[in-house]
C-alpha cells in the first residue's frame, strides 16, 4: 500500500498498534510534508490508521488484508534474467515474457518499503544502481500492468 503527501501540510499515517491494538501489525510514518509512505502488509485482516494532526477532521481510513489464495510468480516460463546476483554496484535485468513496451520496477526492501521505482522499456537490458542501498535481501518487482513477476535481490 502507497500513500503520498504531496503538500506543504504535515500529515501522517498512523496505523501502530499503540494507537490501534486490535490491528494485526504496526505500520506508520512520522508528521512531514511532500512524502511517499509505503508498507507492505503481510498479515492478513482489518487495518485502522489516522492521520494524527487531522483527526479531529475525520482524516481516518481501514485497510482491509485478505489471505493470498494463489501467486504466479511465472519466472521461469518467461525467463527474465537479473545478475549479477548477489550485487554490489549495479543489476541487470533482462526482461522477458511482458506483453507491454513499458514495465514498471519497484525494489523493496524487507520491510516493504520502495528503495527505487522507475519505468522502462521492457525491450532493453534494463541497468539499475544499487551502490547505496544497504547489505540485505531486496524483491525486485516487475509490472506491466498485465503480469507481474518478482526477483529476489541479495546486496552485498
């Protein structure tokens, strides 16, 4: 789930368990302006968040979390390569099996946060900088609006 804040007003989004204990898992960001704020929900069930400077304005919303009942991850019909894999400067991605010219390419981290998203075109070896983000695992996540196929990206 994405939320963006693309005003000089400072908003938040506050869904942690302090505030809302019945909630499966905590997720929340600090009071900013102009910020993107993503999570990646990974239990399922009703999620309550608020937006804490404008509650008193109703600024509040549910999220609602159902179990996965199948996921395709399809890779190895379409045969998209990533390497160097494990990774400590650059991957490339050489994309197969996408219906559209265009893919999107989000990489998260192990929270579900976006580390880097940009598009592309899904007919070149797509070159990517990882030099700054941090040692861990990464899911790199390809999407052209008709299939979706993740890799998982280990970062030296």
């Amino acid at each position: 789930m994405e939320w963006q804040n693309n005003t000089n007003v400072g908003h938040n989004v506050n869904g942690t368990k302090t505030t809302y204990p019945s909630n499966p898992e905590s997720f929340g960001n600090s009071v900013g302006a102009n910020w993107t704020y993503s999570h990646v929900f990974m239990t399922p069930g009703n999620y309550d968040y608020r937006c804490d400077p404008h509650l008193a304005y109703g600024m509040v919303g549910t999220i609602t979390v159902e179990t996965a009942t199948s996921i395709n991850y399809d890779m190895i019909a379409n045969s998209t390569k990533m390497y160097p894999n494990p990774a400590s400067e650059k991957i490339n991605i050489e994309p197969q099996g996408f219906a559209a010219s265009t893919i999107h390419v989000e990489i998260y981290n192990i929270a579900g946060k976006v580390e880097f998203s940009n598009f592309f075109s899904s007919e070149k070896k797509l070159e990517i900088d990882v030099s700054k983000m941090v040692k861990g695992i990464y899911f790199v996540k390809l999407n052209d609006n008709s299939s979706v196929q993740i890799l998982k990206l280990v970062k030296n």
